[in-house]
C-alpha cells in the first residue's frame, strides 16, 4: 500500500486498519517469540526446537501478506499489486521452501528481527497514513530504517537458502536435483531481479518522501 492522495471509503478504511493492525500484532508476537527464545537462559530447549518455533512462527502472517496485492487488484489502494507480489513471493520462498530444513540455523532469528521490524514500521505507517495521522518520526522511519533491516533480512534469505542446500536435513539431501532446481529460481529470478527491484523501489519512495 502506498501513501498518496487515493482516499478510500470508510468502510474501506476499516477494514485495511483491522488488516494492518492484525500484520502489526502478528509481527510483534513473532518479535517477542524471537528475542524471548534467543536470550532465554533460564529454560534453553534444543536448538531444533528453537529453530522450528522461529521458523514456522512466520508462515501465517507471511501468507496473509499476499493480501496487500489483492487489495491493489481491487482498488481498495492505489499502485502496481507486482511491487508486494514480488516481496511476498521472495520471502514465501523461504517460508516455505527451506523452513524444514533449516531449523538448526541460526539466521531464523536474524531473518525474523529483520522481517518483524520492518513490517511492524510499514503496517503502522500504513494503518495512520489511512487516517492522516502518521507523526513525522513515523515517515522517517518507513524510509529509512530499510537501510539496514532489507540488507540484514535478504542475506538472511541467502543464508538459509545456501543453509539448506549444503547443510539442510530432509529433502536437499532426499531429492537434491529438485531443491538445486528451486534454489536456480531463487537465485535467478528472486535475488537477480527480485531483490534489486524492490530496493530501487525504496530507495525512489525514499527520495519522494523525505
């Protein structure tokens, strides 16, 4: 969702406050599942545990996401749906792709620092800009704080894609010319192009706003 003049109804309105509102919430739980895991010393459960906690914690409010693009589709806010189908499909390709495989990793808790933060900013920003009621601090920080969360959060994807291709436990072993096959489309297509694009994206949205 962008922040420009389209207006949509009230009930629109509404209804997208209670979707970034439930994004904000999802992502907070996944925040404080995270850090609580990661710097508890006092009930430490294995690492597998850990990691599969971490790993499929992500997964629903990751797949809700897709919304956004259908929100565009029908009007209900403005810009091209392509900009958050591409995001949601680069981060559901670790979602789905290597969550068994990686759960000894790791980078989970650094790829679920930087996915959480970042949403829990853009959501926020999306739910007051509705309302007209983003503070200044607000802005700066949906421009900016990408800088490091989108490096830390996309070699966090490489990581745990290049994790489960040399060291994942299930399937790359069990059928590795399928996963070889899946990790050429995530680089090629998600990394080569995805990733680039999205950070342009940004980065033009960054000069624009501030």
């Amino acid at each position: 969702m962008q922040n420009n003049k389209h207006s949509p109804s009230t009930l629109a309105k509404v209804y997208l406050s209670a979707y970034n509102i439930s994004q904000i919430g999802g992502w907070g739980y996944i925040l404080y599942k995270t850090l609580k895991l990661s710097f508890d010393h006092h009930n430490k459960p294995k690492e597998t545990i850990k990691g599969k906690e971490q790993t499929y914690q992500r997964i629903w409010p990751q797949t809700s996401g897709l919304m956004e693009s259908l929100h565009c589709l029908l009007g209900l806010v403005p810009g091209s749906p392509t900009t958050p189908l591409q995001q949601s499909v680069g981060r559901m390709c670790v979602a789905y792709g290597v969550n068994d495989f990686v759960s000894h990793s790791p980078l989970n808790a650094s790829l679920n620092v930087a996915w959480s933060v970042a949403d829990i900013i853009r959501y926020a920003f999306y739910v007051t800009s509705l309302w007209d009621i983003t503070p200044q601090w607000l802005t700066y920080l949906r421009y900016t704080a990408f800088l490091l969360l989108y490096p830390v959060g996309m070699a966090s994807e490489v990581g745990l894609v290049l994790t489960a291709l040399y060291k994942g436990r299930g399937v790359p072993q069990e059928n590795p010319l399928a996963y070889k096959a899946f990790a050429l489309f995530f680089f090629a297509v998600i990394v080569g192009k995805g990733y680039p694009k999205v950070l342009r994206h940004m980065l033009a949205l960054r000069r624009a706003k501030l």
